[in-house]
C-alpha cells in the first residue's frame, strides 16, 4: 500500500471539532474522531488524541499553540515518560532544597 492511497478525513464535512476535550490552565487533550480510507475501498474509524499548550511570547498580542498528536498506542508510552520526568524534577526539586 502506498503512503498517497489512504486518505484521512474528517467525520463531518463540517469543521473537525473534538469528540471531547479537557482543560487544565494552558494545557488541552482532545481527542478526534477520523476516518481512514483503505486501499480495498472499505472505511475505518478511529480516535486520535491531542495535546495542546497555548502560550503568548512576551511582547506579543498573538496566541500560539505547540500541538501533538497522537495515536492510541502512543498514550500510555507519554504517560510513562512524563511520570518518570515529574518524579526527577520533583525528587531533584527537593534535594537541592535540603543543600
């Protein structure tokens, strides 16, 4: 199957707007309902999540976004990796305070 054969789109012609969506400060998940075209000509459905941070740079009146998109596969794996990445700045957070 050739990249340029499976076509993504949208659930709705309308515009993709989030299935649901969760707001913490600046921080954003999502997730998105798709759809993916096959080479046999059969349909699939499946979610995606992303993960928004918004921020201004100072001096600037413009919103920005960093955004990642992931698959199912992919939650469980950043889940992991920033746990262990708060427990180090956490732990080494209170280190450095005892010195």
């Amino acid at each position: 199957m050739k990249k340029e054969d499976v076509k993504i789109s949208s659930m709705d012609s309308v515009p993709n707007r989030p299935y649901k969506d969760w707001k913490a400060g600046n921080i954003q998940a999502a997730i998105w309902k798709n759809k993916k075209n096959m080479e046999d000509g059969s349909e699939i459905e499946f979610k995606t999540v992303s993960l928004t941070r918004s921020y201004k740079k100072p001096g600037e009146d413009l919103w920005r976004h960093d955004v990642l998109n992931l698959r199912r596969n992919d939650i469980q794996k950043v889940m992991v990796v920033l746990q262990k990445a708060q427990e180090e700045v956490l732990l080494s957070e209170k280190k450095d305070e005892g010195d």
